[in-house]
C-alpha cells in the first residue's frame, strides 16, 4: 500500500511539473496573445532586411518567421533589434524568438538555441584594388592592419581569434563593418559567406579573399534559456519543414547555398 502510496504522489508531482511547465511556457503565452514576437536586426542581407520607405522586414528569415506564425495560427510582429542587444532582447522579454544567429558559447551561456538549419564559413572581405596586398587570411594579420567588426556580431568575436596581430575596431550599428572597408578606413572585415556573396554584388569595389572560408558556424533561432516546451516545439517544426522541401525552396528563392 506504502508503495503504491508513493507511485501516485510521484506521479501526480510529476503532471503537476509538466502542466506548470507547459502554462509558463512561450508557446502557451503565444497561443494565447495570438501574437509571435520576433526579434530582428533588419540588416543582415540576404537574411533580414529592413526597406527604410516602408519600415516592412524582407528575406529568408522573414519568410520562415511568418510561416511559423502561420502553422502556429497567430500573427507575427518584428522587433527591431541591434547585435549588440540581440541576447538581451530574449533574456529581457522583449520578444519570443529571434530571427537566425550564430551559435556560439558566449550566447549559449544565457539564452536557448533551437535546432540548426544553415551553415555558413566565415571569410574576408577587402578592397578589390587591395586584393595583391591581401591575397590570404594570414597577409590580414598584421599590424599595420585594420579590420573592421560590427558591434554583438559572432565575427566580433572571431577576429581577436583570427587577426591577433591586426588593429580591431568596433562599429556600433546602424552602421556596418564593411562600410568601413568601402570608406577606407579599414583594410578588411571578416562577415559570413552567405553576406559576403551579396555585398560583393551590391559593391562591386569589394571583393572577397580567395584564401577560402574558416570556420564553419551553424545559424539558429534564439529562444529563452530553459523553456524546453517552446525550444522542442520549434526545433521539432524546423525538421518537420526539412522534410517537406520547405527550407530548399526558400534557399533556391534567395540563390542561397548552405555548407
């Protein structure tokens, strides 16, 4: 009797942490304010992009933002958020999920990833003129050399990895690193091969360092630390839409490759 007792008290502690769980979780809080918030920086091309006529958001995790708010039957709103500032918008509640960033340990360290779904290398963008100057990562590591960062971003992180010998300055947005390097006030800025591939179509004066891409980084949505419940659901529909075609279709549209 004693044991069978202790069996229907363990179980019903554990419903009742499961159903605690659940009511505190993003996912039920969404459902029930009928409202997904995004977190997003709108400058990120061709990932998040802001059209500053309109204020509207654009890109391919803008088309996989609303089309979580459509499975999940509420509408989306995007937040506007800086790199510097992006974890703490999580860890702060100004919204539910963020659209992709890098996975690092730093971030890891107080906010939730979800399951991955592009991979991207890291590589160097200088001048297309200073190309015979700086034909390898290694000729950037230098101390006569100044390479640019955007204030928050993993690559902010990375250049003190990659360029240790090198000047590293910091721009804080809206600004951009590789508006230094167009401006010439930097030799170089290290940002991801998905980017890369679009600045140096939209500038033509950029160009990227043929000595190939480090760092092979995993991007990911953001979600608060510990609420499983919400991580799972998304984690679990990102791979569901794998499945279906749904990331190959939306990487065909915006002429993207991932690793």
């Amino acid at each position: 009797m004693r044991k069978i007792f202790v069996v229907l008290v363990l179980s019903l502690i554990t419903t009742a942490s499961f159903a605690d769980g659940h009511g505190n979780s993003k996912l039920t809080a969404i459902k029930k304010s009928g409202e997904l918030r995004v977190g997003t920086t709108g400058d990120w091309d061709p990932m998040s992009m802001k059209d500053p006529a309109t204020n509207k958001y654009k890109g391919f995790d803008i088309d996989v933002m609303k089309e979580l708010a459509k499975d999940l039957g509420v509408k989306v709103k995007f937040v506007p958020a800086e790199w510097k500032t992006i974890v703490a918008g999580i860890t702060a509640d100004r919204y539910d999920i963020s659209t992709s960033v890098t996975k690092t340990p730093k971030r890891a360290e107080v906010a939730g990833f979800t399951a991955t779904y592009y991979k991207y290398a890291t590589v160097p963008i200088v001048l297309k003129k200073n190309l015979k100057k700086f034909p390898t990562w290694e000729s950037l590591n230098n101390s006569n050399v100044k390479i640019a960062t955007t204030l928050g971003t993993s690559q902010e992180e990375k250049a003190k990895e990659f360029f240790p010998k090198s000047k590293l300055q910091s721009v804080e947005a809206p600004a951009r690193d590789f508006q230094e390097v167009l401006a010439g006030r930097a030799d170089g800025n290290i940002t991801s091969s998905t980017e890369a591939n679009k600045l140096v179509i939209k500038y033509p004066q950029l160009a990227i360092v043929p000595d190939g891409g480090k760092n092979p980084a995993f991007l990911a949505m953001m979600v608060p630390k510990g609420d499983k419940i919400w991580n799972d659901y998304v984690s679990n529909w990102i791979k569901k839409k794998q499945a279906s075609g749904f990331f190959k279709k939306l990487l065909s549209k915006y002429n993207l490759k991932s690793l």
